[in-house]
C-alpha cells in the first residue's frame, strides 16, 4: 500500500498544478452522457469517450492534424510546379531629362562633313520648328500579361512532387505516433481511477466484516466471552480503515482530476462551489470494468514481422528516400533547364502606344555550378548513408523492445495467476481464522491479520489485473 501512497502524492502535486494553469478544457456536450440527478450534472464516462475526447482536445493530436494539413497543403504547392506560370505586369515612369538623346553626330561620327550638315539642319530647324536632336524615354508607360511553362528543370518539379508525398506520408505516421501514445495515456490513467475504486471497494467490504466482527466481539464481551482488549483492537481496526478510505477517496479525484484534465474536460473540484453544467468530481464516474483477458500466447506475433510495420520504421524508411531525392533535387540544380513562354500587352515608352505580343523560349546551362553541386551531393551522400545507418539501428532496437514488452505482459501474467492464488489462500485463512477465534482457539490479533491479509491480496490482484491490461496493451500496440 504504501506505492498508493507515492502514486496519489504525486497525484496531488500534478493535478493541482494543472489545474491552476488549465485554460483549454471544453464544455461537455450532449453526446459525453451528461445527465442530471437532483439538479446536478452526473457524467458517465467509458474507456473509449474518453479517447474520442482526447482526439478532440488533446493539443498533441490537433497538432498532428494541423501538421497533415500542412503536408497536404505543401503536396498541391509542389504539384503546381507542373502548370504555367502566369503573371501580370505594369510599369510607368516620368524622369526629368530624357534618357535618350540622339543627333547627327552620334549616327554619323564627328566629322568635318556631318558638322556642316548638323549646321545646316540647325539653321533649318530653327526656320521650320524641329528639332535636330531626336530625345525620348522621358515618360512612359508598359503593361502586359505573360506565360511561362518550363520544360525541363532537371527533374526538380518530379522530385519535388515526390519529396512533398514522402512528407504527407511522415506526417501521417507522426499522427499515428501521437495517437498511440494519447490512447496509451489514456488509457493508464481511466485504469489508474478504476485501480482505486476497487481497493475502495475492497475497503468497504473490510468495513462491513469489521462492524459485523464488532458487534459479535460486543456481543461476547457482554457475555464474558471475550475481553475489553479484544473490542479495542477491532475499534483501532475500523479507525485504520477510516484513515484508508480517506486517502484513498483523496487518490480517486485526483486520479479523475488528471484523466479530465488529459481529455481536456470541465469539472468542478469542490462541492461547495457548484455550476450547473460542469459536474462535481465526484459525480464522474467511469463505467468500464477490467474485461477478462486471456494469457498472451493468444496474442504472439513475430518481433522480426511486427517491427517492419512499426511507425517508427517506417519513417526512418523515408527518411532514407528523402536523401535520395535530394541528391535528385542537388543533381538537378546542375542540368540544363528549358523553359518556353509568351507575353501580350501595350506599351508606349519608345513609339506611339499599341498593343504587340511575342513568344520566346530560353535554355539556362549552368557552367561554374558543378563544382558546389558535387561537394553538396557529397554531403548529402553522408546525410544518406546516416539515415540508413539509424534504420539499420532502429530496426534491431524495436525488435528488442518487442522482446521486452513480450517478456513483460508474460511475467505480469504469471504474478496476476500468483496474486489471484492469494486471495483464495487468503480468504480461506480469513474464514478458518474467524472460526477459530469464535471457537476460543485464537487471538483477535490473529484474525485481525488474516483479515488485513485479505484485503492486501485484493489489493494486489487488482493492482495485478491493471499492470498486465496495459502490459498487454503496450506490446499489442507494437505488433498490431
């Protein structure tokens, strides 16, 4: 008992200190079988409410669904890659001297003969009004809609449709990750409440065969069948397993306070201060019981199978094949690119303004790219050889963590057969023990033993019963 002791403290400190930070629990909804008894809000919780809960709660699962929406949404932006680009342009611009100025000199040269024409014209120009300097781009104004459509880019736009597949593919297994470990979470913590319960139960029984015995050691007291010593042993009794109930109705809400708080779930702690939809603590109430459960050669798989398919491995597969590509993506910086395109639009920087279109295809060849593009591929081959060396060292750690989950669901399964041995061992001394003391061939403090006995065997079976579920539990959700 005195692990129980440890569990609830820290118990105590966790929920307290999450419940003074907690600022995302949700309202309960018709469908959490919310219902009302005496004007108060009673909640009904079973093992799988509370992991739909979490899927709709918990901040780990949103982010693993924002980070597959994420993934989704880089896959279209990389399949975009494959179609035109179009785009719109504009420009216009005033400068405060021309930016082009030509005369005869700067056609003809500077020569005695074009300096007595450019004379000549000046002299006309000046009867006639014209200019014998030709000046323009002063002001202006373009605007025109273009296409692009590349060709060939080194096979970047292909890898790069491959690399965003691999990543929706590892955000899909991160999800799968996180949604393993919340219902693993989940699930230690609704048995961690149910654990509890029963050694509250278990200590109600003990109650009730203590009053019984009480009243029957008053009885004989009162016919001189028994000693004042032997009523007071029993009264000492009966205070310990006040004191019992106490802590342990203490661990139960802590324990409800933690789960509620994992499935992010309003409740009220104290009694005093009630609320008309949020329920008390203690009025949540978890209705699943501890199913019968086979030994775990029922459940046997290969650890070399199971550890093919686990998450884990497979992401370290693509993260192998991700430095693949990349070196694909690295290679493809290097090759030559062709791209095709055509633009339509007006523009009256030069002449008088008018619409014109044109086509034009353009080939890119990178020369002095080679050298930086082998040293990356270099690094990257590193990066590579890296990733299948993890995968290589993931593959045998999860084997033998399949090992030891198997080893451990087989060993929790032989001490549940032992402790559920005790307690028949335990209630058999419990009743031979009662008979004797009634028969005056034993102490009380005999029988107040067995019967302290008993209730530790019973407390060690449920304890038992729980460790193998989630030992269980763990190695199934490793070969499933």
């Amino acid at each position: 008992m005195k692990t129980d002791k440890y569990i609830i403290s820290l118990l105590s400190v966790w929920t307290l200190l999450s419940f003074s930070m907690e600022t995302g629990a949700q309202p309960l909804s018709s469908g959490d079988s919310l219902s009302f008894s005496g004007g108060r809000p009673v909640l009904n919780l079973t093992l799988k409410q509370c992991r739909d809960m979490a899927l709709r709660n918990s901040a780990s699962v949103l982010n693993a669904d924002l980070d597959v929406q994420a993934a989704i949404a880089q896959k279209r932006e990389a399949f975009a890659g494959y179609f035109p680009k179009v785009s719109a342009n504009a420009m216009a611009f005033y400068a405060f001297d021309p930016m082009l100025e030509l005369g005869l000199t700067d056609i003809l040269g500077d020569s005695p003969f074009v300096r007595n024409l450019n004379d000549m014209l000046s002299s006309y120009a000046q009867q006639f009004g014209f200019s014998t300097v030709y000046s323009t781009l002063k002001k202006g104004v373009t605007a025109n809609i273009s296409v692009t459509q590349p060709l060939f880019a080194g096979g970047r736009i292909v890898t790069g449709n491959r690399l965003a597949g691999l990543g929706y593919q590892a955000a899909g297994l991160q999800k799968d990750i996180v949604l393993r470990n919340s219902a693993e979470e989940i699930e230690r913590n609704y048995w961690q409440v149910i654990s509890l319960e029963e050694k509250m139960r278990t200590t109600d029984e003990a109650c009730i065969l203590l009053d019984t015995l009480y009243r029957d050691v008053l009885s004989a007291s009162g016919a001189g069948l028994a000693v004042d010593t032997d009523l007071m042993q029993v009264k000492m009794k009966m205070n310990s397993l006040k004191t019992d109930r106490i802590r342990l109705r203490n661990g139960i809400r802590l324990s409800k306070m933690n789960l509620l708080n994992t499935i992010g779930v309003e409740y009220n702690p104290y009694a005093a201060f009630g609320n008309d939809s949020i329920p008390y603590i203690d009025d949540v109430f978890l209705t699943d019981s501890l199913p019968e459960m086979q030994g775990p050669e029922h459940y046997y798989r290969a650890a070399e199978d199971a550890a093919m398919e686990q998450e884990e491995s497979r992401l370290l597969d693509i993260s192998v094949e991700s430095k693949r590509l990349e070196k694909r993506m690295a290679l493809g910086e290097a090759l030559p690119q062709v791209m095709v395109g055509a633009s339509y639009g007006y523009s009256n920087i030069i002449d008088e303004g008018a619409m014109n279109g044109a086509v034009f295809g353009m080939v890119r060849i990178p020369i002095t790219d080679w050298g930086k593009t082998s040293r990356k591929m270099q690094k990257i081959d590193a990066q590579m050889q890296k990733a299948e060396n993890d995968r290589s060292e993931m593959q045998r750690k999860i084997v033998l963590q399949i090992h030891r989950l198997w080893m451990e669901a087989t060993a929790s399964w032989e001490q549940l057969q032992v402790a559920m041995e005790n307690v028949s061992l335990a209630e058999t001394l419990q009743d031979r023990m009662y008979a004797k003391y009634m028969a005056g061939m034993a102490a009380m403090s005999d029988l107040l033993q067995a019967q302290t006995e008993l209730s530790e065997a019973e407390a060690e079976l449920t304890d038992k019963k729980i460790a193998y579920r989630m030992a269980l539990r763990a190695y199934m959700d490793r070969v499933e």
